[in-house]
C-alpha cells in the first residue's frame, strides 16, 4: 500500500511590526509656546494661564517677581472669564476732568480701573479673601496688590490698602508714590502679605487681555489689556468705541463662574459712571 504524503505545514505567520514611537517631546523653553499650544489643542487665549514651567530661561509664564510663590496654585481649580468693557464714559469724563488740572494731579485711566475693581471687589467677597487650610476667610476691605514692572525686570507687587475707600485722588496719590518707590527699589519684588486681590494691567505692553495665575493664598487676579478703538453696537447704531478686556481668574473652591461673571459686570457698570467712584 503506498504511504500518503505528509501533511503540509503552514508557513509562520510573519511577527506583528513594532509599535509607533511616540511623539517627541515638546520642551517648554523660549520659543516654544506656539507648538506646545497647537499641540494640546488649546485655545491661544489661554494657555498661559493653563500652561506652566518652572523653566529658569525663561519659560511659559515665567514670573520673575513672584519666585515660588505660584507653585501651590498649579494644583488649585482655577477658571478664567473675560469680558470687554465699554469706556467711553470713563475717557470722556477723564478728557474732560484733566483739562483744567496741572500734569502733577491729572488722572490716569488706571486710576478708574482699579477704583471699580476694588468697588467691585468689596460687593463680591468671593474674590477678595484668602484660602488657607482649606478655609476661605473673606476680607472686610479690599487691599488691591498692584503690580509693577522694574527697570532692571521682573515686578513688585505693592498694595494699595482700603482701596474700596479711596476717592480717585487720593488712589492715584498713592499709586504714583508706590510706582515712584517700587522702580527705585525701594520696595520687595515679592507681594506684600496683606493684599488681598492682585491686579496686573499690561495694556502699555500692547497686550489686549492678561490671563493670571492665583498668588496664594489669593483667591483671584484681575488682568486689564490694552485701551484699544473696536466696533460698538448700542441702541441700535453702530460706531466706534473706546474698549478694554477685563478678565478674572479664580478658585474655583471658593466661587464659581456665575459669582466671578457678576464681578466683571460690576466693573463694567461701575467704569460706565466714573464720576461715582
């Protein structure tokens, strides 16, 4: 009888090809911003306020005034809101309260934004406090850190206390002596303990909005962009209008976006009658 052939055997099935590298990683140094935004699909607007190193050149915002104070806010729930304000009212009626005054005690527009921030402040505790041991203590006033930039770098951050009492003289008095004491050195480049609320304004940077990072055990920071002429629709007409972009951020434990959203309304009702601040 004649003996079958073998059975055939299969050829090996050939091995899986490896797996993909990944991505190289992106370093967060000086020119890298842009692709690290594109590449975690974030919105431009706020990526330096999401995004955070400890680079020494010089990184994504880098705060040389401020050393190692940030470090605990990268782990508090932060949200940020914006909203652009209508100042007409407030540089008219700057125009027009300038005119017969000397240079030495005219008022800046500064003057009108920090005087409705600490109003506003002052009717919204939420954002004017401190957040320690997992406890919110509100404050009974508003003392407003200012932030200022040095000639030689970095910031100071003096405070501007009772804030909420001061009639614009007497705020834009003092806001020239610290500015004044803070570029000669004469102050400490890091937040004095007692201010309650910061403020950064970069508008003579060109910025048109600022979103900041929580100084704890701060519970908020208030950015101002540039004054800038942008289309306006009002009672049904078209112009052009002087405007900024005001934003906030906060805790998110100790208020939430419709109490932050009230603040920033505040503000912008207050800077539409600067002759009541």
């Amino acid at each position: 009888m004649p003996v079958p052939p073998p059975t055939p055997v299969p050829p090996p099935e050939p091995a899986p090809p490896p797996p993909p590298e990944p991505p190289p990683l992106i370093p967060l140094g000086r020119g890298s911003t842009s692709a690290l935004v594109r590449r975690a699909g974030l919105p431009p607007a706020l990526h330096l306020a999401a995004l955070r190193t400890s680079d020494p050149d010089g990184g994504v915002g880098r705060d040389p005034g401020r050393g190692e104070a940030s470090q605990p806010a990268r782990a508090a729930p932060q949200y940020h809101l914006s909203s652009t304000i209508d100042l007409r009212a407030a540089t008219d009626w700057l125009r027009e309260t300038n005119a017969g005054r000397p240079v030495s005690r005219r008022l800046a527009l500064v003057a009108l934004l920090l005087g409705a921030t600490a109003r506003a402040a002052a009717r919204v505790p939420e954002v004017n406090g401190f957040l320690t041991d997992d406890r919110f203590r509100p404050s009974g006033a508003v003392h407003l850190g200012v932030a200022v930039a040095l000639r030689g770098g970095g910031r100071a951050t003096p405070t501007l206390r009772d804030a909420e009492t001061l009639p614009l003289d007497a705020l834009m008095q003092q806001l020239r002596d610290v500015v004044a004491r803070a570029r000669d050195g004469r102050l400490p480049r890091t937040a004095t303990p007692d201010a309650t609320l910061t403020v950064i304004n970069l508008g003579d940077l060109g910025a048109e909005a600022y979103y900041g990072v929580i100084t704890p055990p701060q519970v908020a920071q208030v950015g101002y962009g540039r004054l800038r002429e942008q289309p306006w629709a009002a009672d049904g007409m078209l112009g052009i209008r002087p405007a900024v972009t005001a934003t906030l951020s906060a805790d998110h434990r100790v208020s939430d976006g419709a109490r932050g959203g009230r603040f920033l309304r505040l503000v912008g009702e207050l800077l539409q009658h600067p002759e009541d601040l």
